[in-house]
C-alpha cells in the first residue's frame, strides 16, 4: 500500500483534531492602489523562508481576493488586536454580500499598492513569488518587501471569538 492509499480511519476524530490547531486571524488586503481593492481574513499564515523572508497564505481558490492577488501580485497581512474583532467579523463576510468591505475600516496603500489597515498591530506587505494550487484554496508564496509594527498587544486568534477552522 502506498500513501496516497492511506485514509483516516475516524473522520470525526481527525475533524476534531484540525480544530485544536491554533490560528491567529489576519486581515489580508489585496489589490493596488490604481484599482479594486478588498481584504478578507485569513488564518492559514506562516513564514516560509528567512532569507529572503517570505509569508505563505492560503486564499480560497474561486474568490474575488485570489482574482486581485493574480492581477495585482501584491498582499498585505495586517495582524489584529484582541479588541478588533468586530473588524474581523465585517471582513470574513464574502464581498458578493458585503461589497466594499473596507468600507469604514480605516486604511491606506502600502508601498505595493495593498490595502494596509492603519489600527492593526502590525503588517507586513509582500509581491507574490509563487503559487501551488491545494483543493480549495491557493497557497500564495509572497516576498516581503515592507512591514511596520505598532503595537506589542497580543494577536486576536480564533479561539478569542469562538471560530473554528477545520475540513
């Protein structure tokens, strides 16, 4: 048998077990300044290299973000305060429901373009180096080229405001 033959045995178990991973929540702005502009939150955030530092974020594979992220090749990744989780319930929302999500979230244009929200801890901003395609989602390989910190207050995460996130 080789791995690819290999299932769980318990899908519940391993449902139950996604959700114990802890996830910070991150509000991820796509597009440029000269265009269309969102942000969306995301959780599935991690840096994959140190030199030269780069982020990797999962994006959902059928969303108006991954279609900014494929034209404009920037991202931001804005981390959020414990307190913000009103910002990160307006951003999880499809933008098909809402529309101009950032609408009432103070933000400006980093020096890529990306949406940078200006009461977040902390961001950095990156231009897409790669991408892998992965079920759902698009894993999105970007370099950092800018970040700024403002805070040293502790990230929101999904177990702060009760969310889960598991297949």
């Amino acid at each position: 048998m080789n791995q690819t033959d290999v299932k769980t045995n318990d899908p519940k178990a391993l449902h139950e077990t996604l959700r114990q991973i802890p996830y910070n929540l991150f509000a991820i702005g796509v597009g440029s300044s000269g265009g269309e502009e969102n942000a969306f939150i995301g959780s599935w955030v991690t840096q994959c290299s140190f030199d030269p530092p780069m982020l990797a974020i999962a994006v959902q594979k059928d969303s108006k973000s991954y279609q900014l992220i494929e034209s404009d090749g920037v991202f931001s990744v804005n981390l959020l305060s414990k307190d913000q989780e009103e910002i990160a319930r307006k951003l999880v929302r499809p933008q098909h429901r809402v529309d101009d999500k950032l609408e009432g979230v103070s933000h400006r244009s980093g020096v890529t373009g990306a949406p940078i929200l200006n009461l977040c801890l902390s961001y950095i901003e990156c231009r897409v180096v790669d991408t892998l395609q992965t079920g759902g989602h698009v894993l999105v390989v970007g370099e950092a080229v800018n970040a700024e910190q403002n805070s040293d207050e502790e990230p929101l995460t999904c177990a702060d405001i009760g969310w889960h996130y598991a297949g």
